[in-house]
C-alpha cells in the first residue's frame, strides 16, 4: 500500500496549461434541482487553486447512472449553474463529452476559463475504459487532476485511462480524503468506535471484518442491525434482513468476540406495519419485534447507550443511517446518533452519501472532522483494498 501519492506539487508550473479534471459532482437532484451541494462545494478548493495558478480548466464528471447514452435527466446542466455560483465566475457546459463542438469549445477558452463537459456516463466508453474514449478525453489537456474520490474504486476511462495518458495527480480533496483515512485505517488514537448503518448487511460486512482488526467498539443500527439480532435468536418480524448472509454475521460477532471488541447492537427499535409517514409507530424491545412490524428506526434507549459508548471515543467512523431517516417519523435515531457524533471529543469521521446528507440536513457538517465524499470508496479503503483511481495516481514504493 506504499508509494507516495502524486499532487498538484509534481505538475509542475500550470501557468497556461490545460488541465483535465475529474470531480465528484455526482449530487442528490429532485426534479431537475440540486437538493444537496455538499460534493460541488468540496472540490472547490482544488478548482480555484487551479485557476489562480493560471491553468485552463476542463472539468467532467458523472451524474446518476444514465445508460451510456444522453439523457437529460442526468444532465450537468443544474451542475454548472450551481459551480458557477460558488465559484463566482462562468462555468461553460458544453453538450458533449467528446467530439467537434467539444474540441472547440475547449480550444476557445483560455487560462482562467473554466468548461464543464457533460456526463461522462452518456458514453458508453466511460464505464467500460475503452481506450479510445479515453484517448479523447486525454486529448482535450496536458495534464489531468483526479479530485473525484468517491469514484476512485471504479477503473472507468476518466478515473484510470486518462490518468495512464497524462501527467497525473491527486487534487486536494482527494488529498485530504486519503490522509484522513490513511490515518483512520493505520494510525487510529484509541479507543476508536465505529458505527454503521444502512439498509444492507451485505455491504458493509467487508468494512465490518476490516474495522474489527483496530476498532474498540462497533455500533450497529439501521436494517443491518437485524441480521445480527436475528442470528442471535432475536424476534425481528418483517424487518429487512439478508438470511443468506447469516454465516458471515456469525462469523463476524465470533471474529469479534475472539478480539474482544465490544459489537452493541440496538435494545429497541421504532416499529410500524409499513414504511409510510402516516403508519402507526410503537417503540419495542428489539428483541421482540411483533409479527407483521417492521423495524425502521433504533430507539431513544438505544440512542442513549450507542452515545454512552461513543462518549468515550478518541476516533470515531461513522457510516450509515441508523433507520428510514428519509421519513420524518423514523428520523430520530440517525439525529441522535449525529449529535452524539457531533458533540464528542474525538476524531470524527462521516462517510456515506446518506449518513452525509443526514448529517447536513441538521446543520452538523461543521461539526466533524472530515465528511467523506466517497461512500463505497472510504469504506473499500478502510478495508485496505487497493482503490484502481488511487493506484494510478501513486508513485511506485
Ligand atoms: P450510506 O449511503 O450512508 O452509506 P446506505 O446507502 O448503506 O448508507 O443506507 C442508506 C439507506 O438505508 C437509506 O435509504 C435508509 O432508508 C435505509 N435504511 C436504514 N435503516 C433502515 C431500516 N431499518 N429499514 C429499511 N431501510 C433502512
Ligand atoms: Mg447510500
């Protein structure tokens, strides 16, 4: 895992040149509008420094998960209006990732000029690196700037072909993703809680296994939190739960207990009989979920012990909602656990596009550490795998 990630430093002097880069402006839209800017805003940082070192800027990313092919719906075009604002200058989006009426465009503008390509993903070269798609995008620059974490796990054509072509490097925001989570996964301060939600148990069981290796203390919410209660015997009703991920569940609270890591899982549970605003709530034991109920939210007793463990922490990872949070009623236990994440003294890391837009939806960005912009990619590295994105960008140990 060794080797020296390359930075703006090693380009040299960008006065004049034309540089290619890769953002994450990959946001929550709602009708056509923006509901979340988090990603847009992050990489900001890396675009001005650009531009103040007297670089030409071609910008692109992906949005959603059009299918190879133009869609409107996942156009860049709410993207660059928001950009514009925060960056406080013109952003030109061209209707087109490769082609004429692209080259031109990027011929036209100059240093301080700042052109957004469309949609990576409305070419199908994109996700399948076809070298001639990335021989085109390559040719649009001199050099090319990787500032898109959260797609550092996937070996698309702008995350590794391009960065194969070009002099390459890391902008700051993935600088500063892979620092905090180099020290997360090899230097924690100790005690070092870990708390994942989410709907899927399968997701996060590589994270778990990873994480048992340093961790102190993990705390589980959210529906993954009922394959574990369920391989204890627990009642779980018609919670969601992936029996044909019971074995690994197993596996894990042994590998758990064999290290002497403290795994907490919820005491009650937010019940209902559908996953509606208006249904009936009742708040339960978590062991004993009625038949029919459905467990969408941990409870106020389970909130209260996971910040009494947490109170203790130095380092704290925390990845996915603890219930339903998008529906008002079953939001309380993802509040509870954002504050008591907010509120403690320790190193504090969010990652996760859901735990993040929870998290902002109350105002606590500020109040952690470091909000990951990557989702699946902060936790595959968590996990020590090799990210391609990143592997491109490493000078060899
Ligand atoms: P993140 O994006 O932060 O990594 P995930 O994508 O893994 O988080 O999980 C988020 C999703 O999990 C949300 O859509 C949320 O509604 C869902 N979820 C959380 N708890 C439950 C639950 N008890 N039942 C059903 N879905 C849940
Ligand atoms: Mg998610």
């Amino acid at each position: 895992m060794g080797g020296r990630l390359r930075t703006i430093e090693d380009l040299g002097d960008l006065g004049g040149k034309r540089i290619l880069v890769r953002c994450d402006f990959n946001v929550p839209l709602q009708d056509g509008r923006i509901t979340e800017d988090f990603r847009i805003r992050a990489t900001a940082p890396t675009i001005r420094e650009l531009l103040a070192a007297g670089a030409t800027l071609v910008l692109c990313s992906h949005l959603g998960r059009p299918k190879g092919a133009p869609d409107t719906t996942y156009s860049l075009a709410p993207v660059a209006d928001r950009l514009g604002e925060v960056l406080d200058r013109e952003v030109r989006r061209v209707d087109g990732v490769t082609g004429p009426a692209v080259t031109d465009a990027v011929e036209a503008a100059g240093p301080g000029d700042v052109v957004l390509l469309e949609n990576l993903r409305f070419d199908p070269g994109e996700e399948s690196n076809d070298p001639a798609f990335a021989d085109a995008l390559a040719s649009l620059a001199e050099a090319y700037v990787d500032d898109a974490f959260g797609a550092a796990h996937r070996a698309h054509a702008s995350v590794v072909g391009v960065a194969e072509r070009l002099p390459s490097a890391a902008g700051r925001l993935m600088q500063r993703e892979v620092d905090v989570l180099s020290k997360l996964r090899d230097d924690p301060d100790e005690p070092f809680v870990a708390i994942l939600g989410g709907a899927k148990v399968s997701d996060k069981l590589g994270a778990v296994n990873a994480l048992l290796q340093s961790i102190d203390a993990l705390l589980v919410g959210g529906a993954m939190a009922f394959s574990f209660l369920a391989v204890q015997g627990a009642e779980v009703g018609r919670s969601l739960v992936e029996p044909d991920r019971y074995d690994d569940v197993r596996e894990a609270l042994a590998n758990a207990e064999a290290r002497g890591v403290l795994i907490q899982l919820p005491e009650d549970v937010v019940v209902a009989a559908e996953a509606a605003v208006d249904a009936r709530r009742e708040t339960v034991r978590a062991d004993a979920i009625p038949r029919g109920m459905i467990g969408l939210d941990v409870g106020p007793r389970t909130v209260e012990e996971f910040a009494r463990t947490l109170a203790d922490a130095k380092t704290v990872l925390w990845n996915g909602p603890m219930g339903m949070f998008e529906l008002e009623p079953f939001a309380a236990g993802t509040r509870g656990v954002a504050m008591a994440v907010a509120g403690v003294d320790a190193f504090t890391v969010v990652g996760g596009g859901d735990s993040v837009a929870a998290l902002a939806k109350l105002g606590l960005t500020d109040s952690v550490d470091h909000v990951s912009t990557g989702g699946g990619a902060s936790l595959e590295f968590i996990e020590g795998r090799e990210l391609p994105g990143l592997a491109v960008l490493t000078e060899p140990a």
